[in-house]
C-alpha cells in the first residue's frame, strides 16, 4: 500500500489536497474520482509501514 495525494478543487473553486492509501496508482485515481468526482492529480508520496 502506498500514501498518495490527492489535488483537487473544492465546492468553493479552491485547490485542496487530500490523501488516500491505494495498492496502485489506478486504484488512487479511483478512490479520487469516487470522492471528488473530478480531480486535478493523483501522486505517490510514499509507502504505508
């Protein structure tokens, strides 16, 4: 599992980042697209210990 960061827009127009534990960038971008409906990037920070 990794940690990755999620950069979207919020029901205001402001960026905002949020984070996510996903097995793989897909399965981020999918957990990203079920929460915010559009988002800006989804990128990897890191591994879960």
């Amino acid at each position: 599992m990794y940690t990755y960061s999620i950069r979207y827009r919020d029901g205001c127009g402001r960026w905002s980042v949020a984070y996510a534990q996903a097995a793989s960038q897909p399965d981020a971008e999918a957990i990203a697209t079920r929460r915010y409906g559009t988002f800006h990037s989804v990128s990897r920070i890191g591994l879960v210990s």
